[in-house]
C-alpha cells in the first residue's frame, strides 16, 4: 500500500487507498463550480471473500456526524457476505474531526460529496469492481450524502461523463434541501428511516418523495415505527442537548445555485455560506434531539439494506 494519493487502481489494489477530493462548503458552492481547498482523503477498498460475480460490485459507504460506529460496519459486513465489495470513506478522518453533532460545519454534506464522487470516479479504474454497479449508502449525515448524491446538478459538477451510482441508500437522512432544477437520478433510491426521529424528521423525506416521485423518481422509503435517529444502533435511547435537528423550514435552491430560507412573511435569507448558517443557527436554536436504537428496526433493516443492493447490484 501507498500512502501517495492515487487517481489510479489499474493495478487492482486494496486495503487504504488514498486519493484526492476538495472542500466546497455548501451545495452552492458545488453548483458554482467552486471547489474549495483541496483536501487529502482516504478510503478502504475491502473485497469480499468470495465474490457474487467478477468483476464486481461495490458499495461506497459513508458515516454520521458522529464519524464511524459498531452499527454501520455491521451494514458492511452483510454486503460483503451477500458478495459484494464496500469502499469506506473516511472524511472526518482525513481532515482530523472527530464530531460535528454541534456545529454541522467543521464537514459538510457538500465536501462528503466530494469524497464520495471522487471515490467513485477512482472505482471506476479498478479491474475487479463493476463501474456500473456501483451504489451508495450513509447514515445521518451520510444519509444525506447518499440522497442528494442522486440530485443531478450536484452529480453533474462532481464527476465528469454520465458516470453514476447505480443505487442509492440513504439511512435517516437530512432531506430537508430543494432545488427549483427538479432533475434526479433514473436510478433507484430508498430511504431506511425512524418514523419517531426528532432529528432529521421523516415529514422531509415523506414531502420530498411526494414531490419527486410524480416526475418519474424511483424513490420510496421504509419506516419502522418506534425507531428514532439511530435506530439500527445498538445503543440506549439517549437526549443529545446540543445535537443540531432540523427545524419546520426547508432550504430551497433557485436554478442560478442560490440557497435561501424562506421567511413567514415570503422574505428571502440566504443560505450560501459559513455565516448565513451560523446566523440561521442563532436565530432558531434548533438544538436537542433523541438518538439510540430500537431492537425491532434492528431486526429489520439489516435485510431491509442487503435486500435493496441484491436486488439492484447484483
């Protein structure tokens, strides 16, 4: 292995593979062809021990805003069984952050998109992994990630061509952005959700699906009742005071990239940058939220998420 960052793996490496990708603070940015510092970022491409088919496919998996737990890897460990290879992206790693329950701003969706669209671009090099089987997950944050990765805008100023994933897999995602261009992904996306979250509601994913899925959008979402934010976790239901939720309001973005709040009163606040977070943050303080797991969802969604990557990768 190498610790030199790759745009490569022609050589059929695995293990950690370390690569480049970029900072764009918000959606914005990304749509304003703005890409932020550059940014060192790793992965681990880990192959299963035998193969569903050859060459392969791939699930690009991506964490929380509390970075990696016991959890998510026992999603991975089920792909891997079902034949499947997964690449893990580590983008709180990579930029030394350990947490962004608090702040939502020290790694954004839009720099995790980044990682993932560029570690996408990197699997399509490798000689095992099927360039057109590739899908992707992520829980919370990552959830996010994983469900406006299908948002073609975005897709289209991450990574060249009419390269994309293959299938789409958020868990409990923030699904509270719009944009006016209404343009998705044909290919399928499923929404593993607690319909008791309080941190990322699922009214979002819900009003999103009752948009979208009208205009052709392969979307659908599974809920488990009783489950809240974490639900797949094996961890006592816990109240996180200062855990960043989602309020009543959703972030709608107009065809020149522009991303606003929209006010009671029809006024426009902007919503590009570090500031006009910081300043939407102080005036709603929409802080508290539960998270912890639920042993009936958990003995769900495991099959639930291989079942969707079988179906669809496979």
């Amino acid at each position: 292995m190498t610790s030199e960052a790759s745009g490569d793996l022609s050589d059929g490496r695995v293990g950690l593979i370390h690569y480049d990708s970029a900072n764009p603070f918000e959606f914005f940015h990304i749509l304003q062809g703005e890409a932020g510092d550059p940014q060192p970022m790793f992965g681990w491409l880990i192959l299963p021990d035998t193969p569903a088919r050859e060459p392969m496919p791939c699930v690009v998996c991506c964490h929380g805003s509390l970075s990696w737990r016991g959890h998510h890897h026992e999603y991975m460990v089920r792909f891997l069984e079902a034949g499947m290879a997964v690449f893990r992206v580590h983008s709180f790693d990579a930029r030394n952050v350990q947490s962004v329950v608090a702040d939502q701003m020290a790694v954004t969706m839009a720099m995790m998109l980044s990682d993932c669209y560029r570690a996408l671009a990197l699997l399509q090099t490798h000689p095992r992994i099927d360039g057109e089987r590739i899908g992707i997950t992520g829980w919370s944050l990552g959830g996010g990630v994983a469900l406006y990765a299908a948002w073609e805008p975005l897709r289209e100023r991450l990574i060249d061509g009419d390269v994309r994933f293959a299938a789409h897999l958020p868990v409990y995602p923030a699904a509270h952005i719009r944009g006016e261009d209404n343009r998705w992904t044909s290919a399928p996306v499923r929404v593993l959700h607690g319909a008791d979250d309080d941190y990322t509601p699922l009214r979002f994913v819900e009003d999103l699906i009752s948009e979208i899925k009208p205009l052709g959008v392969d979307i659908d979402v599974i809920s488990y009742p009783g489950g809240h934010h974490s639900f797949d976790s094996i961890e006592p239901l816990t109240w996180l005071p200062d855990a960043i939720r989602l309020g009543r309001s959703t972030t709608k973005i107009d065809t020149d990239g522009q991303m606003y709040v929209e006010g009671s009163d029809g006024s426009r606040y902007a919503a590009n940058t570090r500031e006009d977070r910081a300043a939407g943050f102080r005036a709603t303080r929409n802080v508290g939220a539960h998270i912890g797991g639920n042993w009936a969802a958990r003995r769900r969604c495991f099959d639930d998420a291989t079942a969707f990557f079988a179906a669809h990768l496979l």
